[in-house]
C-alpha cells in the first residue's frame, strides 16, 4: 500500500472538519467535500448568496399570510394608484374608474391561471375530472381521498396578459371609453406589478436560473445546493427600469406621443426581455429541453410584434385612412 501524505491527512481531517460548524455552513461544506468540485467552482459557491426564506411572513389567527400574497398586493396596489392618478389627469368620471379593478383582477387571475394550465401542462389539468377541477379551484385532491386548500399553484404571466386584454375589451363596451385609451393607462403602471410579482417568485425561490459562477449567483437551498442565476431578480430590475422610463414619458410627453404607443412599448420590452432572459433560466417543464426554444419564448414573439405595431405603425395607418 502507499503511504500516506500530508495530502492525504488534510483531506481525511477536512471530511470531518465540518461537524463543528453551524447548521447552514455545515450543508455547504458537506456538499463541497462530497462533489469534490473544482476550486474555481468551490470559491464561486462560497462567494454566492444562500436564498433559503421562510415564504410565510407569519400566521394571523391559523392564516398563512406569505410574501407571495403581499407582494403581489403590493404590486396591485401600486397600480391601482397610478391609474387612478391617470383618470383623474384625463379628467375621466370617477364612476367609470370603480369597476376597473375588479375587471383588471379576474381577468389577469383567470387568464394566468388558464394560461399555466393549457400551455404548460395541459396532460395534468385535461385528461380527468379532477384535474379539470383543479385548474378551475385552488385546491389539489389528495391520494389518499379528501383535498386541501393550496392557492392557485402555476400561474403564467402570457396568460394573465391575453385575460387582461380581454377583461379591459369588456370594460370598455360598458364604460364606452376608448380601448387604447385603456390599456395605455394600464401600460404605464404594469412593471411596477410585474416587478413586485417578479419579487414574488424570488421569495417562493421558483422560476430560478441555470447554474453559474457569477459572483452574485444565489444558492436556492429549497431546490439544490447550486450557484444559479437569479432570474427573478433580473426581471424585477429590468421592469422597475421600465416603470421609470413610463413614469419619464407619461409625465414629459404623453401629449406628444399617440394613442398606443403605451401600450406597444408595455409589450414590446416586457416580453422582448423576457424572450432573452429565458436563456438563463431554467426550464419549467421537461418537455421544454428538447425545444429550440422554450415555451415562454415562443409566446413572446406574438406580443413582441404587437407591441412595435402599436409603438411605430398603428397611428401611421389611422392617419393614412384618414
């Protein structure tokens, strides 16, 4: 047998080192010592951010208040107030603002949950009674008989798009205001929700990156003990950028821009960066590895062309009609 090295007793006391250690260094050093990864890798690992957060904020009387529901309020609330600010800059009836939340909130909720269900996984949600039902209610039926109440689990934000478009076509035929004039509105106040949701799913750790060693990757312990890109993140910041950039134009040239162009430049960022950022990100769905590109990036494109329609050509056509 050969004889052992100093090597060999540091790497023999660095296997126990790690029982000494405090819980959450004691997982990562565990699992350097067993991958044996490379030392580049070890130091990006130990330089990344560990993302491991409790998702329940705390428990009102047996309720489970979460960062997921906050936030999402969060952001709902933001743009109620921006929209509101917005009629009453119009000089809108205060009457015909009321009902537009409620329009705006189940159109989104019901178009993004659709939305989940029939472009990702629709061989769960249509081939039998009980997954029709529960794409429809929040629960899941348990196997062993019963069900539990578990929130709407999958939403998808393509979906929440087309149902708001819609609910706003029907808010529209009852108020009789202009569509465009609509859905302007509501583009100047969507990445400000969209950051806060995108927040959302950064404090549920899902819809995370694919593994990397940039020095701010985050470790999402609830999935793996990986440095990943902090997809969620990315997005929050790009659309608070574009918040900031809607809140410049509304506020400096809204009388000089036509009607639409709101609403093309919404759509037109939002989903052009969405397209890009799929790339860093992984996968929902397995049957979307074998794709050249993935299905979020496939739903983009339609909305990509519709918004530069609506920011360069829409109001060129009306003016030429005329």
């Amino acid at each position: 047998p050969r004889s052992r090295g100093l090597g060999d007793v540091y790497k023999r006391q660095a296997r126990y080192r790690h029982t000494n250690l405090p819980d959450g260094c004691r997982k990562i050093h565990k699992t350097l010592i067993t991958n044996r990864k490379p030392l580049s890798n070890m130091n990006t690992l130990l330089l990344s951010i560990n993302w491991n957060p409790n998702p329940e904020l705390f428990n009102l009387f047996g309720i489970s208040i979460r960062y997921y529901g906050l936030l999402w309020a969060v952001g709902i609330f933001f743009a109620y107030i921006i929209v509101h600010y917005q009629f009453r800059d119009k000089k809108i009836d205060e009457k015909k603002f009321d009902p537009l939340f409620f329009y705006c909130f189940f159109g989104i909720l019901i178009g993004a949950r659709l939305g989940h269900c029939l472009f990702y996984d629709p061989g769960q949600y249509l081939t039998s009674g009980k997954g029709f039902v529960e794409m429809l209610l929040p629960i899941k039926f348990l196997a062993g008989g019963g069900w539990k109440f578990t929130g709407y689990e999958g939403l998808a934000s393509h979906g929440g798009t087309l149902g708001l478009m819609i609910a706003l076509w029907l808010y529209c035929r009852k108020t009789k205001l202009h569509y465009m004039d609509v859905v302007d509105m509501i583009a100047v106040a969507t990445p400000i929700t969209a950051c806060f949701i995108r927040l959302a799913n950064l404090m549920n750790s899902e819809i995370i990156g694919n593994p990397t060693d940039v020095p701010w990757a985050f470790v999402f312990e609830r999935v793996d003990m990986l440095p990943r890109h902090p997809g969620q993140l990315y997005e929050a910041i790009a659309y608070l950028i574009l918040f900031f950039i809607m809140i410049y134009l509304y506020k400096n040239y809204s009388k000089k821009l036509h009607r639409g162009f709101f609403f093309g430049l919404c759509l037109a960022y939002i989903f052009t960066f969405r397209f890009f950022i799929e790339f860093v990100k992984q996968n929902q769905e397995a049957f979307e590895d074998n794709m050249m590109f993935n299905m979020g990036q496939w739903l983009s494109v339609p909305f990509i062309i519709i918004g530069f329609y609506f920011m360069f050509f829409y109001d060129r056509k009306k003016v030429a009609k005329k």
